[in-house]
C-alpha cells in the first residue's frame, strides 16, 4: 500500500487540530499551483484516505516519499466506492450537484469514474436497483452483469460496487496537467467527508437513466395496416 503524507493526529483518531507546521512540503507547492481546487487533494483529505489502511503511519510515510504515485487502499471501514462507465458518472454528477445534496471525493481510472460512498452502499446499491427493477443484477462486482431496461428502453449500465475485501486505486497526491493514469475529479479536503448513501446514488443513476431518449422501436398498442386491403367507403348509404 501507499500513502501520502505523515499526520500524527490520524493516528490517534484525529485527537488534537491538524498542526499545519508537521505537513509535508508538497502542500505548499500545492497552494502555489494555479487551477482547479476541487481537484487537489488537502492535508487532512490525504490523512481522511490514508486512515482507511491497516497501517496508517506507514501508508503516510510512504506517500510522502512518493506523492506523485497511485495509492492503493481497501474499502468497507471509511468507504465504499461504486464504479460506473465515465459518461454515466458525469452525468451523476451532474444531478448530484445540480438537484441533489452533492458528491463526495470522485475519481477517475481506466476509463471508469470511481464515486466514493457510506461504507455499506456496496451490499445495498445493487438489491435497491434489482428492487426498483433497474438492475437485472447489473450492480454487481462482475462487469459482465447487463443492466435491466425499464419500460421505455432505458437503463442503467453495469454498475460495479466495491466493499469489504475489495481495494481500490486512488490518485496521485500531485498530478501534472499531461499525467496519465487516475485522477481526481472532487478530491477529498476535509477529515471527515460527506459521502452519499446508496439511496442518494439510486436516485442519481435513474435520473440520469430517465433523462437518456430512448433509441428503441416505439411500440404501438394498434396492429400494421394491411397495405393490400380494400378499403370501402361506408358514408354513402344507398
């Protein structure tokens, strides 16, 4: 595992304030560096992730070392992480932000956007689809599963959920503008993040799925015309 950067106070459960005089000197390259904020990650953001490891003095040092490097970290204690096709993630997002109580940290790997959640979305997102006969088992931790469409033709696409005995890849602490690789979209900036629930992740994924026109066949309720048929003149009575 990696990590970023040494916090003492995460290793005893956050007990004292953050002492800006023990973060690494990276952070102040960080402030020096000019775009978007919502995507770099803070000091207590890394310390946040980095209490998610079995080893979190260690996961800090390594990541101070190499602060330009992917971590890897599990999930099911601080979060869950639920992975779904990017174009469907933004477009979550989206709803989140726009109609919705927001995100929490976002990231995205391998073509893929990786939505942080409640430690327990894992297990409850995919019956709560399956319940609302959205799923068909799509949300699953196989990327095989299809997604089940509602009556329109609509649907949600394979959702993979990622919990207890899972890990995932975080981003970088730093990330050049040309980096490949993961990256982060809403980087976690506070100790204790809001992460959304999976109720709040199933209302984004049907509006989303609802707000997509459908590209099927529209269905008549009436039989095809017989091209062929004679057809008579009934309003003239004799």
């Amino acid at each position: 595992m990696t990590a970023w950067l040494p916090d003492e106070t995460t290793l005893h459960h956050g007990d004292g304030p953050y002492r800006e005089d023990r973060a690494a000197d990276v952070f102040a390259v960080l402030r020096e560096q000019a775009g978007d904020q919502t995507a770099q990650v803070t000091a207590a953001g890394a310390a946040w992730l980095a209490g998610a490891a079995a080893y979190p003095r260690s996961a800090l040092s390594q990541w101070e070392s190499h602060p330009s490097a992917p971590g890897v970290l599990p999930c099911g204690s601080s979060f869950d992480v639920v992975n779904v096709p990017t174009l469907f993630g933004r477009r979550m997002l989206e709803h989140l932000w726009a109609d919705g109580p927001g995100s929490g940290p976002v990231a995205t790997h391998r073509g893929r956007m990786l939505l942080f959640a409640s430690p327990g979305t894992a297990q409850r997102l995919p019956s709560l689809l399956d319940w609302e006969e959205w799923g068909g088992g799509a949300a699953s931790r196989s990327a095989g599963g299809s997604a089940g469409p509602d009556e329109s033709g609509r649907k949600v696409p394979p959702l993979l959920c990622h919990g207890t005995g899972d890990a995932v890849t975080v981003p970088p602490l730093t990330c050049g503008p040309n980096a490949s690789g993961p990256r982060w979209v809403v980087a976690p900036d506070t100790r204790s993040p809001w992460l959304p629930g999976p109720d709040v992740l199933l209302w984004a994924c049907v509006r989303v799925a609802r707000s997509v026109p459908s590209s099927g066949p529209r269905i008549s309720i009436f039989p095809p015309a017989d091209q062929g048929a004679r057809v008579y003149d009934v309003s003239r009575r004799r």
